[in-house]
C-alpha cells in the first residue's frame, strides 16, 4: 500500500496563511457590519399616482408613505410629456395651431398674427410657459441641448414662447433637467431625493455644472443615472466625481437582471472608481413580475435581497391592485410598513444607503494568504505524485518558486490578477485536500466500527472534520478577494464553473492513486487503472448509464450560477423558500440534499465493504457538496457570516438526511439477513 506523507513545513505555511485570511474576514466582517443603511425609495410620480387613482392630496399620501418607512423618492428629468399633463409649460406642434387656425378654435388674436405673417410653420414645435421657473429650466435645457440655432424665442400674450426645430414626437419625450420644484417638494415633504438625470450629447463641463447646480440646497441621498451612459462620458467624468464628492452623493448602481453585476451602463465602473466606490447597489422588482406576487412574497423578497446580495437602494414600485378587503392606499402603506419592519428584524436601519469604509488589509497578510495557497497547491501536488511525496526538498523548491509568483506582486502593489488566481485555486484545492485526509485516514484505520451506533458517530464526526477543513479553502478564498469591489460586486470572481467539477477531478486523481477501483489486492496506482478504465469492453447497458451521468453532470451545472441554462422546478422553489423563512441562510441544495448524504453513504460504503467501484462514485459526489461550501464564499456580495451559516446549516441538515440514509439502510440489511436465515432454515 502506498504511504503518503504530508511534509510538515507545508502544512505549517498553510495553517499561517489560514490565521491571516481569518484576520482578513473579521476585518471584511467589521466593515460589512458599518454597511447596514437601506433607503427604501419609491419614484416621487409612483406616489402621485397613487394619490390620483386614491382621490387623496399628495401631501397626504406624502405623510403616510414618511410613516410607513419610505426614505427616498426618486426624481427623474422633466420632459414635455409630464409638462403637458400638469400645466406648467406646454408644447405644441406648429401643424395643430395651423389646424385650430383654419377651424377657428386659435382664438388668440396675436397668435393668429403670426399665423397670418407665415411665422408659424408646421414642422416646428411651440413652447409656451405658465410657470416661471419650469419655463426657464426648460429654455436653458432646451438650448443646451439642441443648441441656440434651433431655438428660436419671440414675445406672443405678452409673454416669451419658443420656436424649437424638433420633431414632435421625439420631443415631447426628450429629457429636459432635473426640475427643481419637484426636488424641492419631495424635501419639503421630509424625503430625501434620488436625483435620476441622463447624459447629453457632447456634454460639457458646463453642462455638468448647470445639473448639480439645481441641486444646491436640496437634501440628495443618491444618484442613479438614466439611459445607457452616466452623465460625463465618455470623456467628462472627471468634472461629476468633482461634482458628487463636493456634496457628498452616493452613487446607485442597478442591479442587472441577471442578479450579475450591473445593468450596462457606459461610464459607471470609471465612475465608480473615481469615487473611491461611494457606491450603493441598487434593486427594483421588476414591473411585470410584482403584480403577480402576493405581498408577502414581494417584502420577503425585499429581505433576502438586501441581505443577501448587498442591496442598499430598495427602489419599490407601488402595488395598482388593492389586496382583499383593503384600500388601495391601504395595500401600499402596509406593503411598505412590513418591509421596513422585516429590514428592522434583520438588523438593518433606514435611511441613505450606507457604504463600505475604505478596506484594504495589509500586504504582509495578503502575502501570507498568497504563501498558504501556494503550499496548498504543492501539498496536492505530493498526495498525487508518489516520486514528489518522497521528496521533500523538490517539495520545498516548487513551494518557494510558487510561493515567491503569488506573494512579490501582492507586495508590490495591488495584485488583482494573482489573488484572483489564488481565490480560484482556492476554491478547488482545498475541498480537495479536505477528503483526501479523510481517505487517508481510513485507509491507515486498521479496525472498522463494530456498531451502527460507533459507526454513525465516526462517519457524521469525519463530516465535520472534512467540512471544517474545507471552510479553511472558504477563508482563504475570501481572504485574497476582500476588497470594497468585490463587495460592490465591481469585480467578480471568475470560474465558477470550474469549481463545480474541478474539485471532483483533484480528488478522483488522488484516489485512484490510493485504492483500487478493480479491487486489485496491490493497487494499480493512477496511470494504470485510466488505461484500464480505457481498454474496457463497454455494454450497452453500461453506455445508458454513462450517459444518463453525463446528463446529470449537464444538469448540475447548467443549474449553477447566475445565467441558469435550465429552470428549478416549483417544489425547489417552494422547498427553498421554507428553508430561507426557517433559518438564518438557506443551506445549498447541493450541499443539504447531495454532497453531504453522500458523505455518509460513502462511509457506509467503506464500512460494508463494498465494491470499490460503488465506493469512488460516491466519495466523488461527497465531494461537490465539500466544493459547494467553498464556492459559497466567492459571491463577495454575500456577507462572510451569512455564507459562512449557510455552510454549517448545510452540513448539520445534510448529517441529519444522511443519518437517516444510513439507518434505512441498516434497517434493509438486517431485513436481508433475516430473510436469507429464515430461508436457510426452512432448506
């Protein structure tokens, strides 16, 4: 039998490593715990629609919504569409006063002047004013944006109006400027504004200026731009950041509909990192599915996002259906009562959204982090490739060649690619080693439990061990991404895939090195056994079950991550929303239902003595729920205690399932065994 030793100085680096990436996590745990500020919003025209189809005041639906918990309403640019609609300033095609001409409804004596002099012509659009200050931030936008040429003013009524080139059409739906009175009316109202501008076409540093200027004064809680560029770009960007840092504005950042990262937006992450990433994620439900959840779903949904996926920037939508026996401004309030209560419950408070503090651990750690990863990675390395294994100093070389590639850039300066690196060897290497341990410590076990009892207590016993070591990759993975871009979710952590499969590969290589799938009495060692397994005559039978793991392997991963290439049935989803009611974090299903009975199983395997071949299959699928719990950890968006939970509940719940497995399958043993003596009795 081949003995495998683990070179002690090896193992030594990585428990120093370890303790440094845990001193990294209480610091990323200390700076998630300072970021725990939601702004619940609602759009500043949600809730005046929600007074006209209520028939109350605004100001009355302004107060209910204050009380109700609502923080931040967003204000977004003026166009003549709303203007039309509240009377403040008007837009006419020059087609239509020619129309009212001829029918006589034009009952404006100077207007039919202008008519008559051939002035009015019909592809132009006519703006008239009846509020002073609308009408000249709609003058001044209005030139900026389509230039002096194309806006011609002149005196009708006694009153300026403008002449605009433009078509109608487009126009009426063209953003003119952040109106100052509806910013001043929401802070009057005791919210704070979320200011939504778009960008203009060759913008200027003068422009830029003229849309913060309407600010001054006005109590801004964030900024989330509109369209597809943020206001500057390409080239102006410097000028905002100039801009924001002066008034102390937090950037939003939407969410992307995939729950990856952002929506696309030219700009935002230059953006983002000028402002040294005073930054916000931002969420809304999206407006086709909210009618079709049931109010319960939608605050709960509100819960899970905002603890789970670093959401800051609660952008709700109002609910234009009552629910059973309630009003509809009843249905709204209590809609948005129970979702501050259950944020409250949570431990979170309302108000701006709150921000990471500038976090950036020390090199010296990061570098250590760095040396543990690579003597990881040599220390598998050994446990595969018995000539390595006995020798120690080729062991020592390659750790010092690795270790000085990963560590020299930290020290030197950011290091992203190669802590990226680290996360993903990280995240595969380390469930790796956990069961390779557990596979070599049974193998140098020379007895076997006599009892079920002894026996469940061992197995559930090695679970744990081999979880906690696999938490170490979870630490070290986090430890080399902690920073506020990750967090923000700026920068993400690539090769999720990978670890789906990877970890299984590392640790069939390492058991086909230590046992015999064929049961061969002396082993046949790695190179061998994979010519056999390729010599081997296939059956159909055998081609039917290969292929009905291929599809179970297409499965598992096309499930995993964000862009899911195959939808999760309705009883999952139910099945997963109980356990994110019941518990703290829901425990993967990977984990909870697969790798950890699995675990079990394989002990159960190993104790009965079964094939060999039965046994490899099922420490392979002990391993994805070992990988599951280290790949948890690199969604930095999730805060380290929350992933962490998820881990343990996993393992505690997976236990329990695989307890009972085993137990049934005791229980069918001894059924057998009853059977085969009753049988033998009666011969």
């Amino acid at each position: 039998m081949k003995a495998f030793h683990y070179n002690r100085l090896l193992v030594l680096v990585i428990l120093v490593g370890l303790v440094s990436a845990l001193v990294v996590n209480v610091m990323r745990y200390r700076a998630e715990q300072q970021n725990l500020s939601i702004d619940m919003a609602i759009d500043y025209e949600g809730l005046l629609e929600l007074a006209e189809r209520s028939g109350e005041t605004p100001e009355e639906i302004f107060r209910q919504a204050k009380e109700a918990g609502i923080t931040s309403l967003a204000v977004y640019e003026t166009t003549f569409k709303k203007l039309n609609l509240n009377g403040k300033a008007s837009a006419v095609p020059g087609s239509k006063i020619l129309e009212n001409y001829q029918t006589g409804a034009l009952v404006s004596p100077e207007w039919r002047a202008l008519v008559e002099q051939g002035k009015i012509i019909g592809t132009e659009v006519y703006v008239t004013g009846h509020d002073a200050l609308t009408y000249r931030e709609v003058r001044e936008d209005l030139i900026r944006r389509l230039g002096a040429d194309r806006v011609r003013p002149f005196m009708v009524d006694g009153h300026e109006a403008l002449a605009v080139k433009a078509n109608y059409k487009s126009f009426e739906k063209m953003n003119l400027g952040m109106p100052t009175d509806e910013m001043k009316a929401v802070n009057d109202a005791g919210f704070y504004v979320i200011a939504r501008p778009s960008n203009y076409e060759k913008v200027t540093d003068d422009d830029i200026h003229a849309v913060f200027k309407r600010m001054d004064g006005i109590r801004v809680s964030e900024i989330i731009y509109s369209g597809k560029e943020v206001l500057g770009a390409p080239k102006r960007l410097k000028t905002v950041i100039e801009e924001c840092e002066k008034r102390g504005i937090t950037l939003g950042m939407i969410e992307a509909t995939t729950q990856l990262q952002f929506y696309q937006q030219d700009g935002l992450m230059e953006l983002a990192k000028g402002m040294d990433y005073r930054a916000a994620r931002v969420y809304s439900i999206p407006k086709d599915e909210q009618p079709k959840m049931k109010m319960a779903a939608a605050v709960e949904r509100w819960a899970n996002t905002d603890e789970e996926r670093n959401i800051r920037v609660n952008l709700m939508r109002i609910y234009e259906a009552p629910a059973p026996e309630m009003t509809l401004v009843e249905t709204n309030m209590k809609y948005f009562k129970e979702t501050k209560e259950i944020l409250e419950r949570k431990g979170f408070t309302t108000g701006p959204a709150g921000v990471f503090p500038p976090f950036e651990p020390s090199p010296v750690l990061r570098a250590l982090i760095m040396l543990g990863v690579a003597a990881g990675g040599v220390l598998y390395l050994s446990l595969v490739i018995p000539a390595l294994n006995r020798r120690p100093k080729l062991e020592l070389i390659l750790f010092a060649v690795f270790g000085l590639i990963a560590a020299v850039p930290v020290l030197m300066g950011h290091g992203g690619k190669i802590r990226l690196i680290a996360a993903l060897a990280s995240a595969n290497i380390f469930p790796a080693l956990a069961v390779i341990r557990q596979l070599d410590w049974i193998r140098g076990r020379k007895e076997r439990p006599e009892s079920l009892a002894r026996f469940i207590v061992m197995a559930v016993g090695a679970l744990f061990v081999t979880g906690a070591m696999a938490f170490a990759g979870a630490a070290y993975l986090s430890g080399s991404l902690s920073d506020v871009e990750y967090f923000l979710e700026v920068n993400i952590f690539r090769g999720i895939k990978l670890t789906f499969v990877m970890p299984i590969i590392l640790v069939a290589a390492a058991f086909l090195q230590r046992f015999s799938v064929f049961d061969s009495p002396d082993g046949e060692g790695l190179v061998k056994q994979l010519k056999k397994l390729m010599d081997m005559p296939v059956k159909v039978s055998t081609l039917m079950v290969l292929f009905g793991v291929l599809v179970a392997g297409v499965v598992f991963i096309a499930r995993s991550g964000h862009n899911m290439g195959m939808p999760v049935s309705g009883l999952e989803l139910r099945f997963r929303a109980f356990l994110e009611q019941a518990l703290y974090a829901r425990p993967r299903s990977k984990e909870l239902l697969i790798g950890h009975p699995a675990f079990l199983a394989a002990a159960f395997a190993w104790w009965k003595k079964w094939p060999t071949m039965v046994f490899f299959i099922l420490v392979l699928v002990a391993t994805i729920g070992q990988g599951s719990m280290v790949e948890t950890f690199a969604h930095m968006r999730t805060p380290v205690m929350m992933s962490f939970a998820r881990g343990i509940g996993g393992v505690l719940g997976g236990a329990m399932i695989g307890t009972a497995a085993v137990l049934l399958a005791a229980a069918w043993y001894r059924l057998m065994e009853k059977a085969k003596h009753m049988g033998e009795a009666k011969e």
